[in-house]
DNA sequence: ATTAATTTTTAGGTTAGTCTAAAAATAAAA
DNA sequence: TTTTATTTTTAGACTAACCTAAAAATTAAT
C-alpha cells in the first residue's frame, strides 16, 4: 500500500463533503471549484485516486469515494475535529480561529496519536461547532436537530451546532455571546423579513433570518 | 517573504545539527548522509535555500545558515521539543516513540500554536531526552552538565540527558528504570572495558562504557 | 433535433524535489 | 609535485502537482 499525500487527502475532503452534501457523485467542476484548483488538473487527480483505489472514476460521470477512499476521508474528519476540542479546549483558542490550524493538524499520521488524544480529549462526540466526531470505527453519532429558522413561537431550544463556519458568522456569534449550549426562546416572528425577536439567556434581542438559517438547534421534546 | 517548505525545514534542520555538532560550515556530503539524499540533489538545494537567503554557500566550500536560517532552525527544534514534551507529559508516550510523530508535527505553522502550547505546558526547559528547549526568542538555557563516564569514583549524580537518542537505547534505560531524575552512584570503575559498577536508588548494576558515555548527569557541586 | 452553452478531458508546459552518471574541483598520497 | 582518491557540481531525466488553451463530450435551449 502506498502512502497517500497531503494533496491526495485534500482532495479525499472536498469529494467527501461535496458527494456527502449533494448526496451523490460529485463533479469535477464541484471539486474545483471547492478546493480553488483548475478543472483539468483535478481531472489529473482523479485519475491517480482512481488508480490507488480511492475513488470509482468513469469520464465524464463524476466521482464516488470507494470504501477505501470513505474509510480515510472519515479518518480525515476525525482528526480534524478532534484537533479542533484539542486547541479550543485545552489551549483555549476561540472556536473561529482553529479551523486553518486543524488543516494542517489533520495531515499528521499516526493512529496512536490520534486515539491517545482522542482519549486525553475524554472521547468528544463533537467539535467546538457542533460538527459529529466519528469514532476509531468511523461511525457518526446523530443527533435530532433543527434550523432556528424552523422553531416555533414561543418554544425554546439549545444551541448544538453552526451549518455555516465563516469566521464572520463564528466572531458575530462571540459577540452576542452566543454559542453551544445558548438557550433560546422565540418571541416573535416577523413576517417581512422573517427575522426573529428571541430571548437568549437573559437578554432580548433581534436575529436575522440568516442567523436563524444557520444555527442548529435541539428541543426537549425529544 | 516566501513561504518556506517542509522538505526546505527538514535542511534547515539537517545543517543546523551537522554544523553545530562539528562546530563549523556542514559540507553536502554530511547533509547527504544526515538526509539520505543524494549528494547531487543536496547541491541543488543549497543553491535553493541561498537564494532565499537561508544559508551562505559559497562552490566547495560547504554551507553555514544565515542569521534568519538560524532563526527558523531554533524553530523548528523548539517546536519539535514542546511537541515531544506534549507526547510524554499529556498522552502518556514512551520517551522513544515521540520522535517520529514530532517531526510531523514540528512543521505545523502556526507561532500562536507554538506559544499557547509552550504555556500550556508551563514553559518547558527541556524535552524528554534532556534536550534545551529555545524559548520564543530563540534562547536555549544552559546547563552544567558531565557524561557519567567522566564522574569520579564515589561520586553521585542525577541524569539530566542522553546524547545518543536511538530508540534501541532509549529503550534499554526504560527497562534497566533509568531516565531524566535517576540519581546514580559510581561503586567501582574496571578499567579493563570501562565498566562501571553502579548504584541506582537502591539497586546496584552494572553499567557498560557505551552506556557511561551517552547518559549526561549533573552533580551537586555545580 | 440542431445549435448553443457548459463541462470535462486532452495536450503541452512549468516548478520542486528527487535520481544517476559523468565532469570538475579539491584533498590526500606517493 | 604529480598522481590518485574523494568530494562536489553539472547535465540530463523523472514524477507529482499544478497551469492554460484547445478539443471533445455532455447538457440545455431554441
């Protein structure tokens, strides 16, 4: 078995979590587009994953990850993530900062590592986001969540993840002191705009629709 | 400024070890044998790494790091020791397992990282070998320090460091219960093959010449 | 069902980092 | 001080990972 680059892995994430989203092959134009590299070299690529085993490729028709190619892209997520609780929780970095370290972090190959810090970290389930850890296994734990956006009035729900990671989301959220964890109730509901008037904790205050589209949030009814 | 590579680090690395050790320029021979690269590709580097202002390299002459080639060196090696002390301390690694891992890890580029470790850590001195740790200006702390072969009869001193780092050796200290700490007296010198008949804690062992010659101590008369 | 637009692939080129083999320079030995 | 040995450099080639421009295939639109 050869060794798999780093350039390799990046292009195992972006096929991953185009065809996870979109929920089926994805394009080379996808995958351009997503990893900021020309269209023709990504063709390239997908000839060499294809060789090694990582990807199903047939011209023209997009690309899968083969069990293979699964199995290590999930491997990626973990150690993404768990070094993301490692540098938020033990090295107290804000949740907005660790994502380029983690990219950088996620390359370092050695499952020792990976599992005694795994265990250091008291096994997490998720990530400062919010996002799914997966085990050594590489299976996700799911959680029932929904949008803000779809709560109804006057109910209220804690804060469990971000769908959107833009640092600007992340640093607006630190500012209205709102993170995993935040509880919050919905007062009103306007119409026109479809912003929210919420009470978080214990403070009023308005958030736009795309705040509310982006928060993942969970109910006590189960 | 140019970014510098991973594979221009592991140089960096290679001339800063050779060119300390010897005391002065490191040749492309010794940087050849130090890397397992061919001489040739050697010499193209060293053009690389001069135009960049890394090194000096004069044809023949060997090569000697720049004051900002120094400075990135001591990086990297205190990046490499807060890691290996990370390793030890908090995931409970071997003392001869860490240094693999730790040279993956020492490339990750972030000073803020570096920096928030280091505190983390309560500010390091030294690695799990024994070895200085440069603070983030760079400075190494010294300290007095004799190898075990050079202690008089009679005389007690407590381990501070290795010089030879092979994990067979490592190894060996683990299992004879010998690391940093171990207070260790001489009992009897043979002079026939530079034996050394020891007192560890509470047990007495014999230790060879070898062994004498690559364990550093430090006693109490400074 | 052609034509037009878009996507994907091929062709050919570049750079970093490696190699081997041969040439040139330096150092050591006779 | 010549000859011999060693070290270093040059020359020429290769692979991985990128690029642009053009060709081919697919998809969308008239």
């Amino acid at each position: 078995m050869k060794k798999i680059s780093q350039t390799e892995e990046n292009y195992l994430k972006a096929i991953f979590s185009v065809s996870e989203s979109k929920g089926k092959a994805a394009s080379t134009n996808e995958i351009s587009k997503e990893i900021q590299i020309s269209a023709a070299s990504v063709t390239d690529m997908f000839k060499r994953l294809s060789e090694k085993g990582l990807i199903d490729y047939k011209k023209h028709k997009g690309v899968k990850l083969t069990e293979k190619g699964n199995q290590h892209a999930t491997k990626l997520v973990r150690k993404h993530r768990l070094w993301e609780v490692f540098l938020v929780e033990k090295l107290n970095f804000d949740w907005g900062e660790v994502h380029d370290i983690a990219e950088e972090l996620e390359h370092i190959n050695s499952d020792e590592l990976i599992n005694r810090l795994d265990k250091y970290l008291d096994y997490p389930k998720f990530d400062p986001h919010g996002d799914p850890i997966p085990d050594a296994d590489g299976i996700f734990e799911i959680r029932s969540q929904i949008l803000l956006s779809e709560l109804d009035l006057e109910k209220t729900g804690i804060v469990v993840g971000v769908q959107e990671h833009a640092p600007a989301f992340l640093e607006y959220l630190d500012r209205m002191k709102l993170g995993l964890g935040s509880s919050i109730t919905i007062l009103e509901k306007f119409d026109f705009d479809q912003s929210l008037r919420v009470k978080i904790e214990k403070k009023e205050l308005t958030l736009t629709a795309k705040v509310a589209q982006n928060l993942f949030i969970q109910t006590k009814e189960k």
